[in-house]
C-alpha cells in the first residue's frame, strides 16, 4: 500500500508496463472481486488512459489479447478509444487487424472512430479489407462510415478490395454505398482496376452493380483501353458486350480499332472487326486505321482490314491512300503489297503529288523503281506542275534521275516557273544532273510544245549559267520556235543584254529578223534600250535594214518618239534622208508627229 495519491502517479507511470502485464494476468482468470479492489484501493483508475513507451494505453494491450471482456472493462472504467499510438494505431485498428471480431464491435458501439488512418493512412475498414476480414468489415460497414476515404496510396478500402482480388468485400462495400466510380490519385476507378488485373469475375460483377464503362484515367485510357492495350480478350469482350463505345476515341482520336492497329496487335484487331467496329473513323491526322497498319512490315495485319472491308485506296483527310504511307514509311515490301492489292498508282494527294512524287520525294530509289515497273505515270505532274523529275532535281538525286531518263521521262514538260527539268538543273546549280539530261537523246535538242527547245527557254528565263553551259555544249543557235524566233530574237526582245552579247560571241546571226521584218535593231527600238543598241551596233548590226512595212531603225524610232535612241541611231551613223515605203523622211514624220524636239534634233544632224 503507497502513503500518497503522488506515489502512486509515479509508480503507474514507471510501471506501466508491469501494471498492464498485472491486469492481463487479472483478465486471464478475471476475478470480480480482484478487479473492484483494484478499483478501490491501491490503483488509481484515473491512470487508466496512461501511455507506455510505444503510446500504448491498457485498452491498446487488451485489445491486442483480444479479451473482450477487458475492453468492455477498460471503457466502462474510463478507458478513451480513440487515442492513438506511436504508430498511429487506435485500439480499433489492432482490433481489426488481429481479426477481434467482439472487440471491434465493442469499440464501435463506444464510438471508436472509422475515418482515422494509421501511419499509411489506412482506416479501420481498409485493414478489414486488406486482411479480407468480411465479419469485421461487415461491423464496420453498417455504420457506413469511412467509405470512401483514400489511404496513403491514394485507394479507398473498395480500391483496395478490387486490387486483392477479394469479390465479397467488393460486393459488400458496394451494397453500403462505397462509389463504384470513385477515382484514386491515378485517377482509376475500381473497374480499371479489375481490368489491370484481369480480373474477369470482378469487372463482371462492378458492371452488374453499376460501375460507369466511359470515365478516363490520368493517363486518358478507357477501361476498355487498358483491356486492348494488354490483349485481356475476356475481359475486353466482357467490356465492349457491355456497353463500351467500340468507336470510343482518345486524345488524338484515334479509335480502339486504330489504337490497337498501331499497336499492331492482331488478335484485338481480330476481336474488334468481329464486334463490328468502324473501318473508317479518321484519326486527328486524318489517317484511317487501313492508313496506320502500313507503319509496320505486317502484311497480315493488311490483309485482315482488307478482308474485314477495308478500301485499299481509301483516302485520307489529305486525300492520300495507304500507299501514300507506305512510301513515307520507305516500307517497299508493304509498297509492293499493296500494289498486289489493286492500289491506285495515278490518284493524288491534296499537294497534287501522286505516289511517285512522293517516293523521288524520300528519295526512295527501289520504291521509285517498283512503282515504274507497276505502271506509274512518270511525267504526272502535281500543283507546281512538277513531274517526279522536277522533284528529282530538286533533291539533286542523279540516281533517280538516270532512272527516270532511262524510263523516258520527258524532258520538255515545265513546272509553274516555266523551267524544264534541264533549266531547273541548270538554275540550282546540279552540274552532273544538267550533264546526265544534256547527255540523253532529247536532253538538248528536244522541244516543248510551243518548239522552244532548251536554249530557247534558257535565255527566256535569263539563265546566264544556264546559256553557258549550254553554248559549251554546241546547242543549235538557230533553232526556230512555232513563232520562228531563233533564241537571240528572243534575248534582244526581253533587254537580256549579257546573254545577247553571249550569243552573238557564240556565232549567232546578227541579220536574224522575225516573222514580220523585224531586225534585232527594231526590237531593240521598241523597247527603248539604248545600251543594248549600242551593243548590237558594237557588234555589227546594220543601222538601214528596213522591217516588212519599209521601215528603218532610225524611222522607227522617231515614230515612237525615241528621242535618245533617234540620237544613238544618227550619232551611229544612221542615215537621216532614209525615207520609209511611203516617201516620209524622219523629219517628216517628226514634223507628221508634232514633236518639236525631234524636229530641231533632225534639223541638226540633217544640217
């Protein structure tokens, strides 16, 4: 017996463990009589609640021995049942781990709390359902309590159930209103859950107690994509029977049939076409899954859309066919599939780019060579009017070139600039590809269709490079169009003065003239250009050749009331007294024309 009330606060405190190893000794008999004279004399029962070490209190110790009378004892004697441990553990908690199904239901009925977590945040009911322990999680339950608080996981306790497989539990949280559709903190419902696992009973049995099929995880997936995505057959035929959207898209709306497509997963293919999904859904790159099953070298998988009603020349948003892809993938073994499969070498895509444009495109030489042999069109031409040899060159690809040569690719045929494949050759700069075309047997003398052959375009387009190459190569320099120009004609009428020079140094005719008279003088007068006049007259050009209508240079220009080129021409040396078919002089078509200052020029000279 202790003299004080302070004797025996420090003796309990030190010996709480002692004291606690006494009372199980009680329990274990447990003596009425023992126990109320504990209650009366020696041990003060305001200690009752007192925390050992671990934080424990007596009732943590009883609970732990699963004496059920003891609780009942401890409670009704003061003991708290909501104090927690170090551990975090309410006496709840010990209680359902150790599976105490009499003392869970005591301390339930004394208000112990179902929404407190221990160190992993788990509530008494997710232990319950941890340690499938349906009796306790059925106490539990009934208070309806706690149902959907997540652990540290993130898992409420009917997450948890799902996970372990445990189907009553599952069952029985859902018939106390735990939410079927509830997401953890990956955003998982219970159903994805079950399909993760593959756990076919239990996504049975969360559709028949009402789990939504169409609500998307942090990752955006369907439980239908999980189920796709991992070839889970059962279960994703359970889903799809169910109600799943079989055409249900994700972000890049790509379809279920599409996704497993690039997957190139066969047997869920498989399984989709037999539960009718749409062949032709496009994807947000306007690609149909028939597009997307080219990625890959799987005949077979190509074979089964195609047996199952694909098109092989279905179009995309773009208006491209498989094929299409198939080039931009370089796949020559899917090129030539398809091909065997009737696909249309002739259509074009939105740039107006047929198949072969874009195989010379990827420079793709063996797709380009399968394609002519199959019959496509080598000279098509696309929105810039480029035919695959344009694009050749462009790519500076003498390879594909000498096999578009060799497969008599016309060479006359202009892209949107006018430039033929030579001129577009010439102009970039791609030497052995401009030799390979000159070299062939239409490369230079060939013509289009209005008879320019390439000089001619050459010097309409001011190619400088171009024009002198091709003098080096002995071009013919008198070569007529359909309008009879040779091409210094044609250099002299655009003002080109450098190429002009460059003919003439070559060995053109000086004396050309055209269809109606016009000497390269009168063309030049036309046009007002007095370097270039000097130019020719440097050269030789003969200031009195007279046009169709009888006209000199020297009359034309006063005509036209060139002033400075009436100038040039009599400083030249022209002849003022020439008279044109009609008698008129220059001075008096000067005086004809009212023009005062050509009328004193003329005066001038004439004097």
């Amino acid at each position: 017996m202790w003299k004080s009330r302070y004797i025996v606060s420090n003796w309990f405190k030190m010996n709480l463990s002692r004291v606690y190893f006494v009372l199980v000794i009680l329990i274990v008999s447990f003596n009425d009589n023992v126990v109320s004279g504990i209650n009366g004399g020696d041990l003060n029962i305001n200690y009752i609640n007192a925390q050992n070490e671990n934080g424990s209190t007596l009732l943590h110790g009883a609970v732990n021995q699963c004496d059920a009378n003891m609780v009942r004892w401890l409670i009704v004697n003061g003991a708290m049942v909501n104090i927690q441990n170090s551990a975090h553990d309410l006496p709840l908690h010990i209680a359902v781990r150790i599976d105490c199904v009499e003392a869970v239901k005591i301390l339930v009925e004394n208000d112990a709390l179902l929404s407190v977590g221990d160190e992993n945040m788990n509530t008494p009911l997710h232990l319950a359902v941890i340690g499938n322990n349906e009796n306790v999680a059925q106490v539990l339950v009934a208070k309806r309590s706690g149902m959907d608080i997540k652990n540290k996981a993130g898992n409420a306790p009917i997450h948890t159930a799902v996970l372990f497989g445990f189907l009553n539990i599952t069952v029985l949280l859902s018939e106390h209103n735990a939410s079927l559709n509830l997401q953890n903190k990956d955003l998982n419902t219970p159903l994805h859950l079950a399909v993760m696992k593959n756990d076919y009973e239990m996504v049975k049995i969360l559709i028949h107690m009402g789990a939504r099929l169409n609500i998307r995880n942090g990752l955006n997936q369907l439980p239908i994509d999980i189920a796709l995505e991992r070839s889970y057959l059962g279960v994703s035929a359970l889903l799809l029977d169910c109600g799943t959207d079989i055409n249900a898209k994700d972000k890049d709306s790509n379809t279920l049939l599409h996704a497993s497509v690039i997957r190139n997963n066969y047997i869920v293919v498989k399984l989709l076409l037999s539960k009718k999904a749409d062949l032709n859904i496009p994807n947000n790159e306007g690609l149909l899954p028939i597009h997307s099953a080219t990625f890959d070298n799987n005949e077979e998988m190509l074979q089964l859309l195609l047996d199952n009603g694909a098109n092989v020349n279905s179009e995309s948003t773009r208006y491209e066919t498989p094929i299409f892809t198939a080039i931009r993938k370089r796949n020559w073994k899917i090129v030539n599939f398809l091909i065997s499969k009737k696909a249309d070498l002739l259509v074009k895509g939105a740039d107006g780019n047929a198949p072969i444009h874009i195989s010379v495109l990827n420079e793709e030489l063996s797709i380009t060579q399968l394609l002519i042999t199959e019959g496509a069109d080598i000279n098509v031409s696309n929105l810039k009017n480029e035919t695959p040899l344009h694009v050749a060159i462009r790519r500076n690809n003498a390879a594909i070139v000498k096999l578009l040569l060799d497969s008599n690719a016309n060479l006359m045929m202009e892209n949107s600039q006018g430039e033929t494949p030579l001129l577009l050759a010439l102009r970039t700069n791609c030497i052995e590809i401009a030799r390979l075309i000159m070299d062939s047997a239409k490369g230079i003398n060939g013509t289009d269709s209005d008879g320019n052959n390439i000089l001619h375009l050459a010097v309409a387009k001011n190619y400088i490079e171009a024009v002198k190459m091709l003098l080096d190569e002995k071009v013919d320099l008198e070569a007529k169009n359909h309008d009879e120009d040779v091409p210094l004609l044609i250099a002299v009428a655009k003002g080109y003065q450098v190429i002009a020079q460059l003919l003439i140094g070559a060995g053109a005719n000086k004396s050309v003239t055209k269809q109606n008279g016009d000497s390269l003088l009168h063309l030049v007068v036309h046009n007002g250009d007095t370097k270039m006049i000097k130019m020719l007259i440097e050269n030789g050009a003969d200031l009195e050749t007279k046009n169709g209508i009888g006209d000199s240079a020297l009359i034309l220009a006063v005509w036209l009331g060139h002033i400075e080129v009436t100038t040039q021409l009599i400083v030249s040396g022209a002849n003022v007294n020439v008279k044109n078919r009609d008698g008129n002089t220059p001075l008096l078509l000067a005086v004809i024309k009212n023009d005062a200052k050509l009328v004193k020029l003329l005066l001038e000279k004439k004097g």
